[in-house]
C-alpha cells in the first residue's frame, strides 16, 4: 500500500476544524485541497485527503484514526474514516446537509426539512431529531460534549440543549436578544452561549437567564469592516466567536484580543496583529486560525504559527548528494531520493549573492557567488570557494572563477570546471582535504561555449567534452581523457602548470540541445525535420522522433533521455526508442536525481514519474515543516500537484 500524500495547500485555507481536544484539524483550501493535519505539535506533516471541495468540514477522533465530514458546496455530505497515517478505511455518501458537526462517535446532520439526523461513523442513521411545529433550527453548536441547537420561532430566538444518548431535546434557554446575523459560540461548560447581540455587539448570555455580559471589545468587525461603536450597521460576521475558559478570542483589527468575561475587559493588546483568518475554532483552551496556507495556534499569552518554511520552488538542482532546493534568501535545503529533507545549511550573509551550491558531503559544499570587480569574458565575474557548514567559515576560497553562475562538478572524477583569465581548467575535489586542487589547463584554440564533464566509466575514459560554436550552426568538439592528464610538476619549487591535450576533434552540423554522461550529443539539425540526432564520436547512431522542440534532459546512467515540452513528456532509451508519452500536468520542468529517479518540477512540489508508465507516483508539496513563533511561507496560490489522483 503507498503511503499518503504530505504536503502544503495548494492555496489558502478557507476552511477549518478542529477536533474537540485541540490536538488535530483537517482544513480545505481555495484550490480544492483537503489536508487532515494529525497532530498539531509540528512533528507530523499535514496528510493529502482525496475528497470533495469541501464548502464545510467536520472531524472527530475514530478510534486510532479520523472521522472527517466534507460539506460540498451542493451541500452534500461525504464521511471519509481515515487511519493515523491517513489511509482511507471507508468512505460513506450522508446525502445533503445544511450543517454537519462530529460528536464522539455520532454524526449530527441538520438537513433543509429541519431535521437533524443521528449517524453513526458506519453511515447507519441512527434516529432523527426534528424540529417542534413553528421553530427553525439556525446551526448547532458544540464544545466538547456540550450539544447545543440555536433555535428561531416567529417572535425569539432561544438555544435548546440535545441529548445524544436518547436523542431527545433538553432544557432550553431563556429568550436571547440575538442579532439578525448570529453565528455563536458555547462556553465550555455549555452554560452560556457567545453571540452578536442587536446592538452588533458580541455578548455573552447565560443559558438559564439570558443575561448578557460584554464578551470582546466594542470594535468588532462586520463584513470585513471595523465599526468601533456598538449600532452599528450590520453584516456576515466574518468568523466564529473562540471561547477558551472565561476569555472570548476576538477579532479586531485583523488581529486577536482576549477579553476576560470576569474582568469586563481586554486582558491583552492584539496578539498576531496583520492576520487574516477565514476561520477561528476554539478548543481545549487555546484558538486555531487558518491563516495563508499555515495554521496559528493562538493561546492568551502567544500565538504559534505551523506550517512549512517555504513552499515555492524558486530553485531545484540535481547535486551529488540528492536534490538541493532554495536560492536567493531562501535557506538552502538538501533533499533525499524521495524528496524529504535531508540536510539544512545555514550561509553567511554577504556582500555577493550565492549563485550555486553543490555539496560534496555532508558538511563541505562547493560554492558558487557573485564578486566585486571587472567581468570575465562573459560580462560577469564568479568566485569558486569551498564552505564547511560546520565551522561555518570559507575553508577555500578560490583564485579562478566560475565560468558562469552553475557550477559544473562530476562526483565520478571529482572535476569542476573554472576559468583562468583566457584559459579554462579542470580542478579536482581532495575529499581528504576538502579542497580543489590539481588543476590541469585545457589546450584549446578558442574558449569552448561549454565543457561537460563525463563518468569515464560510462565514456571509455574520456572526462570532458569541450564545445565551442563554429557559427553558422555548427559544433565543434574536442574529446579529453583521463589517461591524457599529465603528472604534477615543479620547477624552481613552483608548479609548471599542465596542458591536457584532445585526442580527438570533429565537427557537427546542428544545434547542441544536450549531453549525456557517457559523451553522446543530441544535436538538432534542420535537414532532421522533427527529430533530434543522437551522435557519439562524431557519428550519427540514432534519433529522437518528435522531439526537435523539447528540452532534453540524460539519466545519470546515460540509458534514457526525458523529453519535455508543450505540457507533454517522452521517454526514449538513448538507441532512440520510445518508451512512452504523457501529460507533463502543468509541470515547470523534469530532470534526474543522482540515483536515476525521474521527477517533475511544479511551482510549489516534486513529484516522482514512474519510468515504466509515466505515472506520477510520490510527491512532496512544501519543506521545513514545523512550529515557529514568526509566520511560515506565504507564497502565491496554485493548484497542488499533490491533489491529483495517482
């Protein structure tokens, strides 16, 4: 069985609950999504839930798993029971609700013919409740076990207690001057409810007496507008009223304020000041908000924010070690084959920008970045260095630079490619030492447009190909092997520098489109019409029909090449075989891992493609998840590629 999908909304949340112990939510976002977060401490990610686009969410603790109601906005009602690693145990059609609320183990459906139907968590009704003659059932509300009906007749409103063991109505409340608009809130002992009084202020009634005590402070927000006196025209009240014992959690001014019921008065200034929450739930002494794509955990004397540090994808890069991800300001993180994090390095903030990283280990990364002074052949100048992510100083810094801001490193020979002045050269990373050294000068005629380096396991010895443009649409390239290399030496105590020579020189017709490991180039020439020539030694050994206008991308292993464009992908074996073709689902790019797993690049996920099928199989949507006393990611929103069906 695979494992489900974890990841961030695709967009923001709209939607929320919370079940009654404040220890798990399950949220909907404006994209369609649905996640059940399982815990809400930050040490498990928030599950992918294939269900409706949820207009209403309900949800309860099922025994080790979930029970979780998804409200449509036809109203209709699908009741998805869920295992703790979020695995589907069932799934049950309740037909159409205008509430649905998840009471321990009953489902308590309030349907359009004022009705509330009794379900148990197998979809069995167990008893309906209807409403007396001449009375309109508003909502239920509940905290904890504490069922509560808010009850219209012609002349008042009143609430009206629901028992559940014999599903029968109870003791009802005193007459309670509620406002036209009165979306409510039960207090924890089920002794008062919260609401909007007539005079659009937020109160407190007590349920025997209906006496009414201010419940948050006179500058209440109406219809996404602060009126700061009591009287003021009314509106949809934006979210619901959070009770957490004798303080109502307020929205005012795009923040929290508590007001303490016993007191008469705000106990804190706002708290989370900026915030813009489409729902607030109340539960086990604390506030939860949806806000963005994170929730905030608001407590009276901080607020927490969960969810993931970042989620755009502004940077993905294929490194010895796995994937790196983040760029510019974004702190750079290492994932795994499946696309977890692995590893998190914290750079210094300087004077350049970091252009490029590659790890070497664990602890050593090769750095590319921008540097003060005149540019190099290319308008542009890049300092190489070496930086120990434990130390966190420069272990290196070195006296060539980068031919431009990707570095270009082989784990298989430990090479990098740099510039010296007019000459390009070839340096080898010391794992010993963990620094580049051993550098070599290629002997060209012209500064070659590119150097590839190669697995010369996969070449037959050969470590570079050096390609420089003809013009006129034409390549030439220089072979360059590794037995060529010639031995350190000195002179006068200096090192003579050392000149490898190419082997072998030819000419291409065509445009380079890409070069695999193993030393073939896939060159599209115009006499080739729809197809990509494949030409290892100079010579023509295949071709790759229909893929003159993709981007190419070589497997590791130099076996496939990936073909992308147009929102469809091709894989071909490197003999210029077809293997399949498929939707790319909005993808930005595709390339391999150093392991030789396919993915694809969205704005906001990764995702694996099956090499048999191209299927897409696991993905991840967000990283570094977790608690932080700031606010978490809030990128722009876009439909999740982790919402789609496997």
């Amino acid at each position: 069985m695979l494992e489900p999908i974890t990841g961030a909304h695709g967009g923001t949340i709209n939607t929320l609950a919370v079940t009654a112990d404040g220890h798990a939510a399950v949220t909907g976002d404006a994209t369609g999504g649905v996640r059940l977060w399982p815990t809400l401490d930050g040490t498990r990610e928030p599950v992918v839930v294939k269900a409706p686009v949820a207009a209403a969410l309900a949800i309860a603790h099922d025994g080790a798993g979930f029970a979780i109601a998804v409200t449509d906005a036809a109203d209709h009602v699908e009741l998805v029971r869920v295992d703790n690693r979020g695995h589907v145990r069932s799934r049950h059609q309740l037909g159409a609700a205008a509430q649905v609320e998840i009471v321990g183990d009953s489902v308590l459906a309030l349907r359009a013919d004022q009705v509330i139907d009794h379900i148990a968590l197998d979809g069995t009704l167990r008893g309906q409740l209807p409403a007396d003659a001449g009375t309109r059932i508003e909502s239920i509300i509940v905290n904890g076990k504490h069922v509560v009906a808010m009850l219209a007749s012609e002349k008042q409103r009143h609430a009206r207690r629901i028992e559940l063991d014999t599903l029968v109505w109870g003791e009802t409340s005193a007459a309670l001057p509620l406002a036209e608009i009165a979306p409510a809130a039960l207090s924890p002992d089920g002794m008062a409810i919260i609401a909007m009084g007539r005079a659009n202020r937020i109160m407190r009634f007590d349920f025997a007496t209906a006496k009414a005590e201010p419940a948050c402070p006179e500058s209440v927000m109406l219809g996404g507008t602060v009126f700061d006196e009591p009287g003021g025209p009314g509106g949809e009240l934006d979210v619901p009223i959070g009770v957490v014992g004798e303080r109502v959690a307020c929205l005012v001014d795009g923040g929290f304020s508590w007001f303490d019921i016993t007191k008469g008065a705000r106990t804190t200034p706002n708290v989370g000041s900026g915030l813009a929450p489409s729902t607030m739930v109340a539960a086990n002494e604390r506030v939860i908000v949806a806000s963005d794509h994170q929730l905030v955990i608001a407590v009276p004397e901080r607020v927490d924010f969960l969810g993931y540090g970042f989620r755009d994808l502004t940077h993905v890069r294929p490194v010895p070690t796995g994937l790196m991800i983040g760029k510019g300001d974004q702190e750079p993180v290492l994932l795994d084959d499946n696309f977890r994090e692995r590893a998190r390095f914290a750079l210094p903030k300087l004077r350049v920008d970091w252009t490029d990283l590659v790890p070497v280990d664990d602890r050593y990364i090769i750095a590319s970045s921008t540097r003060p002074g005149n540019g190099d052949l290319w308008g542009s100048a890049y300092q190489i260095a070496v930086y120990d992510t434990v130390k966190q100083v420069m272990h290196q810094v070195l006296p060539h630079r980068a031919r431009g801001g990707e570095l270009v490193y082989e784990p298989s020979t430990q090479l990098l490619v740099a510039t010296d002045g007019n000459k390009t050269v070839l340096v080898r990373m010391d794992h010993a030492t963990h620094s580049l050294g051993g550098e070599v000068a290629l002997d060209l005629p012209d500064v070659p447009k590119q150097v590839a380096l190669l697995d010369p396991k996969l070449s037959g010895g050969i470590i570079a190909l050096a390609i420089r443009d003809e013009g006129g649409g034409g390549l030439v390239v220089s072979e360059l092997h590794g037995a060529d290399v010639p031995p350190p030496q000195e002179l006068d105590g200096k090192s003579v520098v050392r000149w490898l020579k190419p082997r072998k020189t030819y000419r291409i017709a065509g445009e380079l489109r890409g070069v695999d490991r193993a030393g073939r180039l896939y060159v599209h020439n115009l006499m080739y019409g729809e197809s990509v020539g494949i030409y290892a030694g100079g010579e023509s050994v295949a071709q790759l029909q229909g893929a003159q206008a993709a981007r190419l991308r070589a497997s590791p292993d130099a076996r496939h090449v990936v073909a992308a464009e147009n929102n469809r992908l091709a894989l071909y074996t490197t003999d210029g075989r077809r293997v399949w073709e498929t939707a790319a689902w909005g993808s930005s790019d595709v390339d391999w891992t150093p392991a030789g797993i396919l993915f694809a690049r969205f704005p906001h996920a990764l995702a694996r493609i099956d090499l048999e099928t191209g299927a897409l199989a696991e993905r991840q949507c967000g990283w570094a998840f977790g608690i932080s006393t700031t606010p978490r990611d809030g990128s722009t929103n876009a439909p999740s590629v982790c919402d789609v069906a496997p």
